[in-house]
C-alpha cells in the first residue's frame, strides 16, 4: 500500500503588496491555480480585508459568497488562514481591500494550490 504521507501537498504562496497609506493591493496573477488560504503579517494594520477578483485584470469586482455577503477575511496578525471557498478557482486575478490605511508597506501571502 501506498504511504500518502508521502506526497508533496503542492502548495504554493503569492506575495500579495498593500502600498503605504493605502488600503488596496497590486493584482497578482493565479495562473490558474485555486485559493486556499492567506498569511497574514504580524504588523498588518487593518482589523480584516476583502477580496476583489478580475477575469481579465482590468475589471475588478468585489467578490461575494453564494448567499450575498461580501467575502471578508479577519486578519489574524501573524497567523495562516486556510479555507476551502467554493468558486475560488473561477478568476484569475484578485486583490485585497484592507479595512484601514496601512501604516507601512504589508505583504500578505496567498496559499495557492494547482
């Protein structure tokens, strides 16, 4: 039999840049690959963030669940954040909104996986 304990669990990361003194990252590009969590650095100034995603990286669009809520990520300073959202691998570039001014510029990593 087999060991699946084995097996690379093929994860990946994505730095995503917040700007200082703003509150919206840069777009970065999945290249087809699906979400699945966030590290959140331990400085990060804002309580939670947003997801906006974009088929085409030039309309971006605030991304929501099946029921009408607004996706919203409590961020955890200094903590990993997995998650499996249905319907995370139907866009290709996303951004993050944080929900204050950032006071210096903050890299949080999206957890990729193919």
């Amino acid at each position: 039999m087999t060991d699946l304990t084995s097996f690379p669990l093929r994860l990946n990361t994505k730095d995503i840049v917040i700007a200082s003194s703003t509150t919206v990252s840069a777009a970065i590009d999945l290249f087809g690959n699906r979400l699945v969590g966030f590290i959140i650095p331990a400085t990060f100034t804002g309580a939670s963030f947003t997801i906006q995603a974009s088929v085409d990286n030039t309309n971006f669009h605030d991304l929501y669940d099946e029921s009408g809520n607004a996706i919203s990520i409590t961020a955890t300073d200094g903590k990993m954040l997995l998650f499996e959202q249905l319907g995370m691998e139907c866009f290709r570039y996303m951004k993050i909104t944080s929900a204050s001014t950032e006071a210096a510029a903050r890299t949080v990593k999206a957890i990729i996986k193919p």
